[in-house]
C-alpha cells in the first residue's frame, strides 16, 4: 500500500540523488504523497508534499538533498487525507527522529490521544507519525535506540514496517511487523526497501527479513535482532539474479502494454520457474486433501475461480475458490487437519490471504502458496509454495501474473487428474504440450489480432458508466477479471457476471445500443445461444471474445468479435483474458488515465 526506501552510506554525500533514484521504482505502490528526509551536519532535512512522485520529486528538488543517509516514502493513502501534512516521513516532537512506515497502526487513535495528553506535538492525522512519537517516548527515558524500538514496537498494533533515523549517528533502524521490507548490502552502504526492485540499483547482496525482526544498518555492515527479545539473529545474504531491466518502459508508452506483451515471455518462463520435486509435491497434497480451498483477492481470485473449473474438470478435484477476506468468517472454524490452504497472491504480503495462513496455522492446516515475489512474507510462511517466475510487474493492473496463474491452475489440474488416473495420460500429455509449447505463440497471434479492435471500440465504450461483462461455465473468472481491469483503469462500473444470472434482474437495464461483453469457451458456443438471444431482441450491443463460430457470427459485427485464435477449452480462458486486458488499456488511455496509476488503489494491500 506505501513503499519506504532508506539508506546509509560512506561513500556519498549526495544521498538525495540515490533516494530519487531508488524510490522511483516504488512509484506503483503509492502516489498519493511522497517525501524524502535525510540527515546532513547532524541536522534532520525534510521536503514532502502531497502528489505523484516526478511531480514532487521536481518541485522540491528532492535529488538535489545532502546528507550520507536518509529515507523516502510513497504514500497510499489510508488513516489522514493526501496532504502535505499526512505526507511522510515524519519527525519527532523536537526534530531529532524521523520515520516513515507502510502498512497500519490500528490502535492509531487511542495512541494518538494519549501521546498528544503526554504533551507530544502530533502534527498530522497519519498514523505512520505515530511509530515515530512511539520510539521518541522511550529513547527520551532510556537514551537506547534499539530498546526504544523494541518497547515502542510493544504499543503498536496491526501490521506494518517502518524505517527509523537519529540524527546523531550514522545508523538506520527498520522494523518488520507483517509488512514487506528487504535489505541490502552495497559497498559501503546498506538500505532497506519495501520491495526488491528498488534495492537492485544499490547492491545485489540480499537479506531477507522476517516478522518480529529489527535490522541495524551501519554503512558497512547490517545486524538483525529479534524484537521480542532483542537477540542476534544470523542470516547469510543471497545474490538475487532479477533482471531490473524489466522495471523499465522499454519503448513502450505505458507499463500496463509492455507487460500485457510480456505474457508471450512470461508463460515460457514459468515452466523454468517450477521445478521438481515441489511440482510433485504441490501436487500430492492437492489429491490427498481431505478439502481443497484456493484463497486470494482481486485478480489472484478470478484466476482461483478458474483454476477450480480446471481442477473439476481434469481431476474431479472439488476446489473452494474464497475471497481472502471472506475465508475466516465463512470457513475459518469449519476447517481441520487434512484440509489443504492454497494461498495466490502476485505479491506474497497480501494482508487478508496472511491473516488466513495465520489462522490456519493453529488448526494444523496445509498451507500451499503459487507467488512471484519470491522472499514475501507468504514464502516464509508456507509449506510449500511455486513461484511464477513473471518478473516484476510494474503496473497496478495484474496482467501477466494473472496469466501466470490460470496457465499454472491448467497445469496442475492436468498432472492431479494423470496421477489420480481419472485423466489418461496421453491426453494429460497433449494438454501439458499445448500450455508449455504452444501458448505462448497463441497469446502473441490473440495480441496482435485484437490491438486495433480494442483501441477502434474505445470511443464508443467510454460513452457508458457502467456496462457488463458475462461468462459462462470456465469463462466465469475470465468476466470477473475483465471487468475489474475496466473498472480499475477506466473509472467505469463494469460489472462481472454469470451470464446465465444475467435475466435475474439485470437484464431490465439493457437498452438500445447498451454494450454487453460475453466471453465464450468453444464447447459452451451452443448453450450461450439464448443469453446472446435474450440481450440481442432488447437491442444490446454484443460484444465476443471468442473463437470464431457460426452461432456467435449471428449476434454480432466484425468489428466487436474479439477473435482468438483456434485452441481447446482449457486454453481458451487464457486467451480470452488477453482481449479484455486490451480492452481496459485503449479505453483507459482514450478517456486519458494513466493505467499503470490508476487512482485510489495500489499494487499491494497490506492492509485489511
């Protein structure tokens, strides 16, 4: 939801340059506010204000800061309104300490009325000032900043990450409770960041940090200490090989279009990312479950929902797709010993899919994973997990990591349904060809074959507030996602539906040239007939993505046929996302929103 980057150096003093640099790559986590502090003749320097990060960035000439440490902080906005004032970091009551966090304090409130009774100056309704009062309150006692951490740690609740300077000396101090936070290693120099891409340009020598853990970063070394406790925790750094080359445009306008392009590559490149013997492993614990539940949020979910057609179908696996935030309430004391917990989420630190984990965690649950940022917090706290292998996703739409994930359902569901031998093997053998050979060709012919159409149909689409987009049977997922990527980037009320719900209500709305998106498996062409039927006599205006039929010709222009190209019913749900995706983007740079920041909303949500 926020990002954080902080340094300490010996080898600079021109540490506003690297701050710049750096946070830059944290841009699709937060635009609401930005800031940058750091520390130059034992003075605290702090420019922040409310905005996207390059507008910021030039106005207050945050590169052009002194100093040999600092932090910086991109702001999405939850507990105080984007404003200068609710922008981060924030100093302490006399201007000697500065912080800056992700994620929520949730006791903000009380906190913030107790310390303002004890006479501290809480200058802003953000509650990531308050980690910062929470520290000065006990190194005003104690004089000690690590037990000051530590107790102030002890008053906070919720879960979040902060980073943490003094004036007078060269140390930085971060703290990891339930939100992501890296750390590396450079040459005289170390930092923490709030993701991996942002550390790449410093070093390449990386610490994983795990909850509960405070990390001391001088310019030459870095310690890691239990906050419980306040005990040395040994850790070897690993070098991480991320190409940081696909954090950048590449020629293309925005990185929504680069990395809808990517998913020819990305699809390749998962099958390297997994690996024997966990594939087997994944596997085993899926048909020997007592009870299958997939849980994930917002695109992860859509590609849950498809993944449970693929398991019903190939393996006569039951799988329970559950939105993260509704697994407690809805299953959380129904499931016992033998149930198996797959958690999907693009990022790993996905606040509602980890309270799940938690929770299942004391009922002796099996927690699966599938995730692409590997060190989350989600891969230390699996059983197992399977990475994606697509790189970074730069843009807050998913758009290759959602592919990533229904091609990895598609595989999984056919080597369950092999080894549980309700599926012969050489058709388990033709479907496993087709996604690791031939998919990636197909979703390049979908992208080149739909560009024109979907930026031809913009105009007309942004005359609509809302419209609807409907599957049926294993497309149902493939609706849900096409209509949040409308909604998320195009500021338009796309409803996914059920297609055969449709006439239970919603149908009233349609009228003349009202546009209705229908996604169409092949062997579903001939049921879809009559949803097509009862929105074409109420003078809907029908719009296919598809393979080509002489059905579906019935029902609609040229021009609104989506065509992809010839496969089978397990690969037509990937394909069929692809067009939607194009869809969202041309509409969205029509109506002039920029997609890869759309508004309101962030790439991770470590919150609630």
């Amino acid at each position: 939801m926020c990002g954080i980057f902080a340094i300490t150096s010996n080898r600079r003093n021109n540490i506003g340059e690297t701050l710049v640099e750096c946070a830059e790559k944290l841009t699709y986590r937060g635009y609401d506010t930005v800031g940058c502090a750091t520390v130059y003749k034992n003075k605290i320097h702090l420019r922040k204000d409310k905005g996207k990060f390059d507008i910021v960035a030039t106005k207050l000439r945050l590169s052009e800061m002194r100093g040999s440490k600092g932090i910086a902080q991109l702001r999405w906005a939850t507990f105080g309104a984007p404003s200068k004032l609710n922008a981060q970091p924030h100093l302490d009551c006399d201007e000697d300490l500065c912080a800056a966090h992700n994620g929520n304090i949730l006791n903000f409130l009380p906190l913030r009325e107790q310390y303002t009774h004890e006479g501290h100056t809480v200058r802003s309704m953000n509650d990531g000032e308050i980690c910062v009062h929470a520290i000065e309150r006990y190194y005003d006692q104690l004089g000690d900043m690590v037990e000051a951490i530590q107790k102030g740690c002890n008053d906070l609740k919720g879960d979040y990450a902060f980073a943490v300077m003094h004036r007078d000396d060269d140390k930085v101090y971060a703290v990891k409770m339930g939100s992501s936070l890296f750390a590396g290693i450079g040459k005289g120099e170390t930092c923490v960041s709030s993701d991996l891409p942002s550390i790449l340009p410093i070093t390449r020598e990386i610490l994983n940090i795990h909850d509960g853990e405070l990390v001391i970063l001088s310019p030459t070394t870095i310690e890691i200490r239990r906050i419980s406790d306040g005990q040395l925790v040994e850790r070897k750094p690993y070098t991480s090989d991320a190409d940081i080359r696909v954090a950048q445009k590449g020629g293309y306008p925005h990185f929504m279009l680069k990395e809808i392009h990517e998913q020819v590559s990305s699809t390749r490149t998962l099958f390297s990312a997994i690996r024997e013997p966990y594939i087997s492993q994944f596997v085993g614990s899926l048909i020997n479950a007592n009870r299958v539940f997939f849980v994930a949020c917002g695109s992860s979910y859509h590609a849950a929902v498809v993944g449970s057609y693929y398991f019903n179908e190939l393996a006569n696996v039951a799988v329970i797709p559950v939105i993260g935030g509704q697994f407690i309430s809805h299953y959380g004391d129904a499931v016992r010993k033998g149930d198996v917990v797959v958690c999907v989420s693009q990022s790993g630190e996905t606040k509602d899919v980890i309270d799940v984990v938690h929770h299942c965690r004391n009922r002796d649950v099996k927690i699966l994973s599938i995730i692409n940022v590997l060190g989350s917090t989600l891969t230390h706290l699996s059983d197992l997990y399977l990475p994606l292998g697509s790189g970074f996703e730069i843009s807050v739409p998913a758009t290759k990591t959602y592919t990533s994930q229904v091609t990895l359902f598609n595989y999984l569901a056919a080597l369950s349904g092999q080894k549980r031998e309700v599926l012969e093997s050489t058709r388990a053998e033709e479907i496993i060809t087709d996604l690791k050979t031939h998919l990636p060709a197909l979703i390049e012919e979908t992208i080149s074959t739909n560009t024109i159409k979907a930026r031809a149909l913009a105009p007309y689409l942004s005359k609509y507030s809302h419209f609807y987009v409907l599957g049926y049977g294993i497309t149902h997922g493939v609706a849900l996602e096409g209509a949040l990527k409308i909604k998320e980037v195009c500021y338009i009320v796309a409803d996914g539906m059920y297609s055969s719900e449709f006439k239970h209500g919603p149908l009233s709305i349609v009228e003349e040239g009202y546009p209705i998106v229908f996604t169409i498996a092949p062997k579903d062409s001939e049921h879809l007939v009559n949803h097509l039927a009862e929105v074409e006599c109420r003078g809907a205006r029908i719009i296919i993505t598809g393979e080509d039929h002489p059905l579906l010709r019935r029902y609609v222009k040229d021009d609104d046929f989506f065509l992809i190209p010839e496969s089978n019913q397990y690969l037509s749900p990937i394909l069929q996302a692809i067009p939607l995706q194009l869809m969202a983007y041309h509409l969205a740079t029509y109506k002039n929103i920029d997609p890869d920041y759309p508004r309101n909303i962030s790439k991770t949500l470590t919150v609630r």
